[in-house]
C-alpha cells in the first residue's frame, strides 16, 4: 500500500509497504538468502517421519519446477487472508463490486484501476481504515465504513488519522442485511445490530448507495499445510499450536508471524521472526531447551492465549503471552497463575477483539514442578 503506516518500531519512520518489504529485501539478500518468489508449496513433512531427521518441502514454481528442499530446520511464516464474503453470510445477490482489501489493493497498486466510485467499507480494523483512505486518494467516494461490532475495533489513532481528514463517517454496530444489484453492486442497506450491548435503542435500518463494497479484515491463518505434516492447530487461533521458542509439535518446524492467530501490525510479525529466528539458530546449535512444557490454558472470557505451551528456563526475549479477549471490555486486567501463585500480569484502559494485550511472566516466580499456566481475567 501507499499508506505511510509501515516501520515505525525497526526503521524508526513511517514507510509505505512497498518501501518496507524492500528494506527486509535488501537485508536478505546481503545476508546471501536465496530468494524465491512465485513458489506454491506442496507440502512440509519430516523427513522419515522422524524425529531431529530433519524437513523436506515440496514445491512448484514456474522458473523452477517441481522440486525438493530438505533442512534441518523450517519455518512456517505464510501469513493470514481475509475472509471471504461467503464467511460472513450477507445476504443478497453476487454482483461485481464486492472484494476485500487484498484485491482493491492489487487493483488500485499494480493496475491502476480504480475498483468504483462510491464505496462501502465493511470493517472497522485498523486494514479497514486503511482501505477506506487507500479508496479515497484513487477518487473514489467513500460513504462509510461500517462493523457490526458494538464499537470500532480499531484504535481511535487510526479513525484520527485515516477518516477524520477524508470526512469519511464510521458506523459501528450495524450489519449489512442485504446486497442490493444484478451485474453492478448498486447499494447495501444496513441494519442496526440488536442487543443493548450493541446500543440498536432508537436506530433504524438505512440504504447506502454504492457501487463497490470492500469487506475488509476478519483474518484467518494460511495454516493448510499443517494438518498434513502432523503440525498440531490450535482450534482458538487456526494456526499452528507453538511454544515459547515457535517450535511447533513437529521437531525442525517452526512458525511465526500471522499463521498464528490472523493479523497483527507488520513490524509485531517482524518482531516474532526475529526471535523465532534467533531459537531456529539454538535449535541447530544444540542450545535450545528442550522441556518438558507447561500447557497454557485460559478462562472461557479470552479468545485464545499464545504461546500454547511455556519451556522454562532462559528464554530468546523474555517470557511473554499474547492474550486477546472476546468482547470490549473497559480496564481489564490479565494475569497468568499456576501453582496458586500469579506469575504475570496486564492492564489495559481498553481492549478489543482485535487488540492483543501482552503479559510478561516472572520466570523466577514458576513453581518447580509446575504442569500449566492458567491466564484469565482478573476479577
């Protein structure tokens, strides 16, 4: 994307995304990577079915071929996708005009061509607003952006920064009920979401005209060559189950970035490749710790917790658990007990399903034969 909303923890600036991807390039390429692009892997499996045997990938690409590469050592960094219309059941005809953000981006970014001229954003995640002002410098008119979250999801910064200037309005807490068009979206008519969390009390259905609508966010993981290497998925995130070091229950396979759980910033995928890259390297080394784990379980309020499993003992970067919550919910606390002892805690002034909150752990307060770490909301 154009947005300046790239590197702003590891380059100290705000860059675009392509800017960004090609300092990470430039830096793999010093370091003697060999870079393929337009390659589809088959399929990851130890070698042997053993394990410490080491890991062969089967791939295909155009330059290329079919072929086989064996390591020592994989990491599984393939990202999330947004996704489809089909998972969030609108009803309604299927006339062009409704894509996610990927695609508008590849149209507006690589063809020049501007998907429609009055848009709907469907979305209120922080790649939601990022569409909404991406759609508003190529021309178009963006009449809204709306969630069916009782509140926008992302962080007021980015309503400040991306909408505000482009008097684009947000309306949170209303679903679209119906696409309206036969070959060409022609308008969506929304509904206020019923409950009195979402606050419906005194609003009305509207039509919104439109000719393109762009479902933005709602990730899922690019987990699909798990199952098939015996990689163990985390039935909360739909990614890969890992432990504090991202080893995966396969020996030499590795994950980290957004198959874990969806999206997070670019620079937090970055941050989690460089220190899944530093265990890779123990891994080799010999240096890495090798258990046994304790299982990270949480309370029925928390969406998921990551890591899923805790090795104790010297960590890469410290001990640290990525908690996102299921609902808003206002100044909540997370703390981490196990052996009836609280070994980390969190605050937030505000927390949404979308926003991870990090807890740090006091390795040196785990109690010597601890079995799980238990992170729940405190009362």
């Amino acid at each position: 994307t154009h947005m300046r909303s790239f590197g702003l923890l590891h380059f100290k600036r705000l860059l675009t995304g392509a800017e960004y991807a090609r300092r990470l390039v430039e830096r793999a390429e010093r370091c003697g990577v060999d870079l393929r692009t337009s390659v589809q892997v088959l399929a990851v499996r130890p070698v042997g079915g053993e394990a410490g045997g080491g890991v062969t990938l089967e791939a295909v690409s155009p330059e290329h071929g079919v072929f086989t590469v064996r390591a020592r050592a994989v990491v599984l960094a393939t990202g999330c996708r947004e996704q489809p219309r089909s998972a969030l059941k609108v009803p309604g005809s299927r006339p062009a005009g409704v894509l996610n953000t990927a695609t508008a981006l590849h149209l507006i970014d690589e063809m020049g061509h501007l998907p429609g001229r009055e848009a709907v954003v469907f979305g209120s995640e922080f790649v939601g607003f990022s569409a909404a002002a991406m759609l508003h410098g190529a021309g178009a008119q963006v009449r809204c952006v709306v969630d069916d979250a009782p509140q926008r999801q992302g962080d007021l910064a980015g309503v400040a920064y991306f909408l505000w200037p482009r008097r684009v309005p947000l309306k949170a807490g209303y679903r679209i009920a119906e696409i309206a068009g036969e070959k060409r979206l022609e308008a969506v008519r929304l509904e206020p979401v019923a409950g009195p969390a979402a606050g419906s009390a005194g609003r009305s259905a509207v039509t919104v005209r439109c000719d393109t609508l762009v479902v933005a966010g709602r990730f899922t993981p690019n987990s699909e060559l798990c199952a098939p290497a015996g990689i163990e998925v985390d039935a909360a995130t739909r990614g890969p189950a890992i432990d504090n070091f991202y080893r995966t229950n396969v020996p030499g396979i590795f994950a980290c970035g957004n198959v874990l759980r969806g999206a997070e910033s670019a620079d937090t995928a970055l941050s989690e490749g460089l220190r899944a890259a530093e265990a890779v390297k123990r891994y080799l080394d010999g240096t890495l710790p090798a258990g046994p784990a304790l299982v990270v379980e949480r309370s029925d309020d928390l969406a998921y917790v990551l890591p899923q499993r805790f090795v104790p003992g010297e960590r890469p970067a410290g001990a640290r658990l990525s908690v996102r919550l299921k609902e808003f919910r206002l100044f909540p606390r997370v703390q981490a007990h196990t052996g009836g002892r609280r070994v980390g805690s969190a605050f937030k002034p505000k927390a949404t399903p979308v926003k991870t909150i990090v807890v740090k752990l006091d390795a040196g307060r785990l109690p010597e034969h601890a079995q799980s770490i238990l992170v729940r909301l405190a009362d």
